[in-house]
C-alpha cells in the first residue's frame, strides 16, 4: 500500500495545520495509523498514533494540541495540529501497520515549519 501525506506548510505560533495521509487501499479500519516527526539532528518520535478500534495515543508534548483521526470511506487519517510551537517543526510522515499481514508502509514526509 501506498501512503501519501500532505498538508504541510509555514505558519505562525498558535496557529493550526492538518495533515492528511491517504492510502491506496482500504486499510485504516483496520491495523494501526500513526504520524511521526523528526526535526534536524533529532530522532524521529511517534507523534500520535490510532488504532483499529479507534483508540487514540499521543506524546506528551502534544497532548491537548494534536487530533489524530481517520475517515475510512476517503482511506484517509489526519493531523490536526493546534496551537503549533516553534518546536513543533518537522518533517512529518505517517505510517501504517499491520502486525498480521506484516504490512509496513510509511509515506513520504511533509514539513512543518512554525515560525515564532
């Protein structure tokens, strides 16, 4: 399967964004969806993360801020990101997995870039 994220850009703080990751295939009701960050010299982290039952995580530092979701009928889950941060800037990527199917995909990053 195929994932392809989009809805980057610059902005400002306090600002908001959402990302979008649509998938070739219908996969999302199912298996697990997460969006991942990594900023420059830094690791790439698990943002936030959605499971097959609707069951959402989220970091700490973006807890009350961020909104992971999906629409299965458009195959598609999002980010929304609230009240951005400085720190909040990233190359942002979503990914998906399933641990029966083995499946594994990632999408191509998209960056977000918050300006103080």
């Amino acid at each position: 399967v195929q994932l392809q994220a989009s809805g980057g850009g610059l902005v400002q703080a306090g600002e908001s964004l959402r990302l979008s990751c649509a998938a070739s295939g219908s996969i999302f009701s199912v298996g697990t969806s997460g969006w991942y960050r990594q900023a420059p010299g830094k690791q790439r982290e698990l943002v936030a993360a959605i499971i097959s039952s609707g069951m959402t995580e989220y970091v700490d530092s973006v807890k009350g801020r961020f909104t992971i979701s999906r629409d299965n009928a458009k195959n598609t889950v999002y980010l929304q990101m609230n009240s951005l941060k400085p720190e909040d800037t990233s190359v942002y990527y979503c990914r998906y997995g399933d641990c029966e199917t083995g499946m594994d995909s990632w999408g191509k990053g998209t960056l977000v870039t918050v300006s103080s």
